[in-house]
C-alpha cells in the first residue's frame, strides 16, 4: 500500500517528510479533505438559509414534497431569521391564520437547531396526544429526510431511549416534546429553544400548577440573552386569546407590499377584498393608494417585495410579533376567491363568521356578551300545551342546580341544529341533606313527558352541579347510575373545540367511606355556553306571515312557553360578559351577575352540556332522520332517547324487555 519514499527529496524540515508520506499514498487526497473539512468552522447560516440548503419535505408531511423553498413563503423569512443566534431577538411572537406555512417554519427552526446551534430545546403542543402526533407526522419526517439531522439524531432502538416519541437526543442537546395539559413535561428540563405552537388551545392551566406558556417560558430564564421562544397560534376570542395579547405587547409588525400599479406599499385587509356578490371567483384586491383592482396573479412577486414594518413600540424590546392573514396565502393555496366564498357561505351563523375571522383573518372574534332585555323574552313567549314535547323537539336533557334549601331542575327539548324548547320546570324543595329530595330527583327520572306526535320521550341525560355538596351529589350519582345522570363541574373560560370534557374518575364517599373510582365527573366551560345561549335568544325569527309560508326557525332558536314566569326569565338573563383589566393590563372577559339569582341560566348551561355529552353535535343527518322518523312512527307508544320506539308492553327493537324496562335513559 505504502509507496517507497526518495531519499533525495529536496524538501527539509520537520514535518516534511511527514507531509510528503501523507501525500505519496492511496487516498492521501481525500483524507485531506475530509481534514480540512472537519476543522472548517460551520456556515454562518440564518435559519431559513439553512432551510434552503438542508431543508427536505416529505410527502407524507407536506402538499409540496421536494427541497423547501423560503420564497415560496417570502414572508416568513424575517420571522425565522430572529429565530438565529445571532439575532437579539429573544422571544418572537407570530399571531396568524392558517394555511400561511407556519408550522414548517417553526420546524425549520428545530431542525436548524439540532444541526447548526444545538441545545436544550422545549416544543409544546395543546395536549401530549397532539404532540405525539407531530412527532410521527412531523418531527420524524424532518430528521429522516435531511441528512445533516439523520447522521445526528440517535437512531430509534428498543434499548435506546435517546429517541422515542417525545424525546430526540443529539450531540450537544436534546428536543423535548410534550402537552401543554401535562405540568410534569413543561417543567421537566431546563431550554434554551421553546417552541410554543397553537398556544390559544392550551388549557387555562397544566394540571393546575399554572398557566402553560408561564411554566414553560420558566425553562429558559437561566440562559438568559441566549434563549429563544417562539409563540405561534391561530387566535381565537377578544379578550381571552394568548397570541392576541402577546402581539399587542410587541411591535406589532406587518407585512407591507407594493401595489403592481402605483407601487404604494400597504398591509392587506380584508376590507379591500372586493367582488360580486354571488361571485366569489371575481375576487380582486382594490389598492388603498390608486384604487385600482390587483389581481391574485400579482401577488408572487408582491410577497417577494413585501417588507415588514413595526407598527408599534413593544413594551419589552428583545420581544418582536408578527400578524399575517390568509390573504397573504401564496398562489396555489388558499386564493382570493376561495376566501371570497367562505365569507359568502358564513353569513347567517356566528360560529361560520368566528371562525372565518380566526382561521381566514387571523383576528380574534368579539364575544357579544349583553344580556338579552326579559321583557322581550316575555313577549316572544309562545303557546303550546304545558308538559308536552313539541313537534320538533327530538329527546330531552335537563339541567339540575343544588342549592342549599331546595334542587331546581329545567327540562329542555332538543331538535335539529340544537333548536331548543323548555319543557318543564321543577323545584324540589329541601337541600342536598334531605333525602327526600334526592328521592323526588330519582323519581324526575322515570317521569315521562307526552310528544305532539303522541310518543312519551324520558329524560336522556341529567347534567347536576357538584358546586355546592359535592360528595352528596356523587353518592346519589353512583346510586342511580351515569348512564342518564352527568356529574358536572363548571370551569370559567371559553373552549369552543370542546366546551365539555371528561369524564374523569374522582371519589365520592358513602357512609364515611371513601370510593376509589366513585363518580364520574366532567367539566364544563360554562362561558362557552352561556355566550351561546344569548346569542341563540338574539337570533332573528321568521314573522307569522312568513311562517305561514314555510320559512323555518334558524338552527339554534329558543323558544320559551307561555307559562314561563317573569322571574325565570329574569335569572336566564342575569348574568353579562364584560372586558376587565388584568394587574398587567391585559384585557380579560368575565361573566358578572346583573342579578342575584341566576339559577335559570345555570340550568340552561347544564342542560346544554347534557346534550352535548349524549352526542348531539356530533351526530349524523341520518342519526336526525332517525329520531324523526321513529318519533313519527310512534303515534301512541314511547320512544328511547335514541328514538327507537317502544310501544305499550314491546322492548325496543334488538333489546329484551326486561332490560328496556329495568334501565332508566335507554340506550344513548
């Protein structure tokens, strides 16, 4: 292998010949490169100069599979880029909508890390199941398709835990991911990195130790001008949102680009969307400066000349936000016209619009929180017989409310599109230490009410409050079973993903002892709820003229009878959402009472959530069609809370009769 060396080299020195040994053999060359190449210091590579350069896409992680392309989404650039070590920034804070190529970003940056400035690095989703998730659908495909981050990740083996789900060791660091619901993740490793994605879905607090985005922003407090935070969300309500409050903290940037015909530079709103009506495809931006129409095609190069510019002065000047909309959705994603059409195809529902303005707008939704005037509730009552189910109501849930001296019950009907009757008001007297009272609670369960079409509907769920003498309401709960009973505990704050959660097991005691397992209780965002019922009462009803046409209730309608009495009406509107100051200045929603009782509105927020538990929002059009035709078909029989009818003296189809007549609620 070894070539034999002259002895009349005119080379001198130490080293020479050395030098010329190394030079002389097979290989030399490549060795020397490989030599040169290890002790050359890395690139001084910005984030997204790193992604261009390493940066692969999957195609089961992305629509556009290939080596990642900063221009294609000029506008995250600047934002990542403050993401680099070499720049001041500490935390960057970026409230927007969807489909603007956020998350592929924020990976990019974790990617970045792991190969050119590794560290501790914490990255959070909403709860540990999404973050396992990302990790399989993410994460994952990150690593194995750049090789710089494959060669520096330990590969997954079964007696190797440097790589599991939710922990990638690599030389000089390690990523952490976890749930913003688990308070052991968020406080389990100092970091210097913390990516905190969609942070207005975390929960108001992580096992209740505190608020998430505090607990895991407490990680890097030790690495000082050295740590990096990344806030990311889609905002969700006025008042309440994360990323809203962390933007107007911030400068406030924007993304300003040219006009193709004036050149006036100007952010995007969507008040200068302009079209048809009815045309959705005619969508054209109108220019703040010339007023002239721009085209969808002008925004390629729009974006690559965009800049962006701070709008206001942070209260903390190592913080930068960002704000971007989907207007600014690059050509081939979410274009003008399909914006056009959402905003068309939302009109008539709150719910379409709120989310139209989160996930479109990137803005968050102003909760209309005035209470509705009683007097005219009052005047809206309408008649039907008392004790029957009207014809549209499909099954029933009721809400229960402990007080100290007395159980006060409301049993609403339930149709299409959470259409809702109050069917029946029950005031037991004698608080949860008598049990007699419990006894006629118990009773209220096999009660039947008559439906219009003849069939009888029982109570499907029963949602009681465990505010006031919890462990009582748990024995009784236990006793009758949870199949028609739902223990509830109401939480302040809003959560439109899943305003009810659970159930979780908790003890109850029975006779001094206490029972593992004893009771099933869920939670209920109680705010979520009562700012729907106010805007289910303000809906606009059709005339009687136009009724008489065919014109139909709008999904959500709530309709009170005429036995209903003033004070009722009183304690359903007795409460008002109001925008308070935080010691820190922020702006906060609260529920106050306008009145003291509210006991009626209470009711109407358990009962709601009954119906949310037994499935209702999530059923099919042909769950509905069900429960209308059985209850059709019923003309004298009863009929189960799934709308399977049960004639006088016949089980219900596919059950035996002993056990249709031995079980209270049927088989929701």
């Amino acid at each position: 292998m070894y070539a034999p060396t002259s002895t009349n080299s005119p080379r001198s020195g130490p080293n020479s010949g050395d030098e010329d040994g190394l030079r002389d053999f097979e290989g030399a060359a490549e060795i020397l490169r490989a030599w040169g190449n290890g002790i050359r210091p890395d690139p001084d590579l910005t984030v997204s100069e790193w992604a261009d350069r390493h940066r692969m896409l999957a195609s089961r992680a992305s629509a556009e599979p290939g080596r990642y392309r900063t221009m294609r989404t000029p506008y995250m650039r600047e934002i990542v880029d403050r993401l680099s070590p070499g720049d001041a920034a500490q935390r960057v804070v970026f409230m927007k909508a969807a489909q603007v190529g956020a998350t592929e970003a924020g990976n990019n940056w974790i990617g970045f890390a792991i190969h050119q400035a590794p560290g501790p690095m914490l990255a959070v989703q909403p709860t540990v199941e999404l973050a396992k998730r990302n990790s399989r659908q993410r994460i994952d495909p990150l690593i194995d398709e750049s090789p710089e981050l494959r060669e520096r990740v330990k590969p997954a083996r079964s007696r190797d835990a440097g790589n599991t789900m939710l922990s990638k060791e690599f030389a000089g660091g390690i990523l952490i991911m976890t749930g913003a619901n688990s308070a052991v993740g968020l406080r389990s490793t100092p970091a210097r990195y913390i990516f905190l994605d969609e942070v207005d879905a975390y929960p108001a607090s992580a096992d209740e130790e505190g608020d998430p985005v505090t607990l895991a922003e407490a990680r890097s407090l030790t690495f000082a001008h050295r740590r990096k935070v990344f806030l990311i969300s889609t905002p969700t309500i006025r008042g309440l949102s994360r990323i809203e409050r962390e933007f107007e903290a911030s400068d406030q940037r924007r993304y300003f680009v040219p006009c193709p015909h004036c050149r006036a530079m100007q952010w995007m709103k969507f008040d200068r969307l302009r079209w048809q009506k009815g045309k959705p495809e005619t969508a054209e931006y109108l220019c703040e400066s010339c007023d002239q129409p721009i085209a969808e095609h002008h925004k390629t190069a729009m974006l690559e000349r965009g800049e962006w510019r701070a709008t206001a002065v942070a209260a903390d000047p190592t913080t930068v936000g960002y704000h971007l909309s989907a207007l600014y959705s690059p050509v081939g994603w979410l274009s003008w016209s399909r914006i056009a059409r959402s905003w068309e195809a939302a009109q008539g529902s709150d719910e379409a619009i709120k989310a139209f303005r989160n996930t479109i707008l990137g803005e968050t939704w102003i909760e209309t929180g005035e209470a509705p005037d009683w007097q005219r509730l009052y005047d809206r009552r309408e008649e039907w017989q008392p004790g029957t189910v009207p014809a549209g109501g499909l099954f029933l849930t009721a809400g229960a409310d402990v007080q100290k001296d007395r159980i006060e019950v409301d049993v609403w009907a339930w149709g299409r599109g959470l259409e809702s009757w109050l069917v029946d008001h029950v005031v037991i007297e004698g608080g949860p230490d008598r049990h007699d009272a419990w006894d006629q609670l118990t009773a209220l369960l096999d009660r039947s009410w008559p439906h219009e079409n003849g069939a009888h509907l029982r109570i499907a769920r029963l949602a009681i409050d465990t505010g006031y003498e919890a462990p009582a309401v748990y024995a009784w709960s236990r006793k009758v079973g949870f199949a028609q009973v739902a223990p509830v505990k109401g939480l302040e704050g809003f959560n439109r993903s899943s305003p009810v959660s659970g159930p979780t097991f908790v003890d109850a005691t029975e006779g001094g002892k206490r029972l593992r397992r004893g009771a099933r209780l869920w939670t209920v965002a109680v705010s979520t709820f009562k700012a729907e019922t106010y805007r289910f009462l303000r809906l606009e009803r059709p005339t009687t003229e136009e009724r008489a046409e065919g014109a139909a209730f709008p999904p959500g309608t709530i309709h009170l009878p005429h036995w209903v009495e003033n004070e009722w009406l009183k304690q359903l509107v007795a409460e008002q959402l109001v925008t308070v100051r935080t010691k820190r200045g922020f702006a906060k929603l609260e529920w106050q009472k306008l009145r003291e009782r509210n006991e009626a509105l209470d009711c109407r927020v358990y009962a709601r959530a009954a119906a949310w538990i037994a499935g209702a929002d999530r059923w099919s059009e042909a769950k509905w069609r069900d429960l209308e035709d059985q209850l059709g078909a019923a003309p004298f029989g009863d009929t189960d809370p799934a709308g399977q009818i049960n004639r006088p003296g016949q089980a219900p189809q596919g059950k035996r009769r002993s056990d249709w007549l031995g079980r209270r609620g049927g088989w929701f």
